[in-house]
C-alpha cells in the first residue's frame, strides 16, 4: 500500500511541476496626453501603473495606447521585463504601442515567432487602414518559451477602432485567422486587449464563435473607468481571451488606486496549462 501511496504521490508531485502558472494583465494605461492634468498625467501615474503590475507578479502583460516615452517609463520601471511591439505609425517608435512584456526569469521570445501586423487589408504594409479605422491599429503578437519547461505559448495583444463597427468585425476576422495560421497551430494562445467592444458586439461574438477561444471572465465589470477608481456593474471592453488548453482559468477586473492610473481598470487572467 506505501507503494502505491509513494508512486501516486510522486505522479502528483511531478504533473504538478511540469504544470505552468500563470498571471497575465492586460491595461490601457492612457496615453501621455497633454490635456491630463494634475493626478491624471502621466509622470504622477506611471509609478502607481508600475506598482501595480509588480505586486500582481505578471509575467506575462499586454498594455495599450503606449506612447514612447511611456514604453521608456514602464521598461526602466519593470527591470525584470522585456517588451515586444513597435509604434503604429511607422512600425518603429512613433504612434501607439500595444506592447508586450513577459518577465525573462520565466519567459523567452521565440526570435522568429514574433510581430506586429496592421488592422487592415494589407496587414504587413506599416500604417495601413482600409475599413474606416479612425486610428491606425495594430496586433503584436509573439511566442514565448517557458524556460524550465520548453513549453511555448503565443501571445497577441491588439487595441481595436473606437469607433467603425466595420473595422471591429474585420479585425476579429483577421486575427482568427493569424491565429489559425500560426506556424505551431497546436500551442496555447492568450489574446488580450483592448477591443472597444463588449461581449455583446457581433466582433467579439465572432472572436467567441471560434471552437478553440473562451472567455473564462464571469463576474462582469466595466473596464471603461472613466478615470473613476470604483468598479460598476456593465459590460467590459478589455478582455483577456485564451485558448482551450488551460486550466482553471479565471478573469477578474480590478481597480488601480484612488485617483485612478487610468480611465481604463486593468483585467488580470490566472491560469495554469498543464502537463
């Protein structure tokens, strides 16, 4: 009998550390504007951003509406982090990011798996719009490798038009299809973002019609804050979306401080994908 006990502990024992466990967040955090002033400008908030995503212990953070000078910010203020993604108006530094940063303790980048492709008809061709986007837009995208396990995960972290429902539904199209044409079709992926969208638009009810998508978020909050710190009951446009191959999944949205960081609350996935 302590035989047995012994092996099926032991089993236990090693699915378990072959498992990983993760926490992913996903935020707007405002772009540095110059209409924010007092506690809503950017360098009296980047440090309660910061904060923020250190106690969360994320290795894995998508974030939005990025300028430059914000991206140098939050990369000295998460030294243990790195980003992928590029500016939406030049595929350089100027324009928007929607950056993504993984912790390198945990993660390493796929060098050839990797990306930022436009919203638009002509997605390779930097700053391209075709669909009524009032903005450039954009999806950068990359494939982490856990380092202790191998195991590799691809990540995409979009920020969709604010205003044409046509672009919205176009790009829910265009990114189920990057997904699907992904060169390791078999990996896990989160998407993650801020997608102007709830889950009652017909874009991100096309996104949730894919067999292999799910949103593992229950308890619905608004996640256009405002810049009001309390949450309020209502339907969130940032989402954290992923694949079937995790396990216990959970979504939550939550506040960040009072005053807010930003109009947006953060959106935080914990997950574990298992051996």
């Amino acid at each position: 009998m302590l035989k047995y006990l012994f092996l099926i502990l032991s089993l236990v024992s090693y699915l378990q550390a072959d498992s990983i466990s993760i926490t992913a967040v996903t935020y707007n955090i405002r772009n540095d504007n110059k209409n924010d002033k007092g506690a809503l400008n950017w360098d009296d908030r980047k440090n309660k951003i910061t904060d923020y995503l250190l106690k969360k212990n994320a290795s894995i953070i998508g974030l939005q509406e990025v300028k430059h000078n914000q991206l140098e910010d939050v990369v000295k203020l998460l030294p243990d982090h790195r980003y992928v993604g590029v500016g939406r108006d030049d595929g350089k530094t100027r324009g928007e990011y929607s950056p993504i940063f993984y912790n390198v303790k945990i993660w390493k980048p796929d060098p050839d798996g990797q990306g930022t492709f436009w919203l638009s008809n002509t997605p390779e061709i930097v700053a391209s719009r075709t669909w009524g986007n009032w903005h450039n837009r954009i999806c950068s995208w990359v494939r982490l490798i856990h380092i202790n396990s191998g195991k590799a995960v691809y990540v995409y972290n979009t920020h969709w038009d604010h205003k044409s429902q046509n672009a919205r539904e176009k790009s829910a199209e265009l990114i189920l299809n990057k997904i699907r044409s992904s060169k390791h079709k078999n990996e896990p992926f989160l998407l993650m973002g801020d997608f102007n969208a709830t889950t009652s638009n017909k874009a991100i009810k096309t996104l949730l019609a894919s067999p292999t998508l799910n949103d593992p978020g229950v308890k619905q909050f608004s996640t256009y804050s405002r810049w009001q710190a309390s949450l309020v009951s209502g339907l969130r446009i940032d989402h954290l979306f992923i694949s079937n191959h995790w396990n216990n999944s959970s979504v939550i949205v939550e506040s960040n401080g009072d005053p807010a960081a930003s109009d947006h609350h953060p959106v935080i996935l914990k997950a574990i994908l298992p051996n």
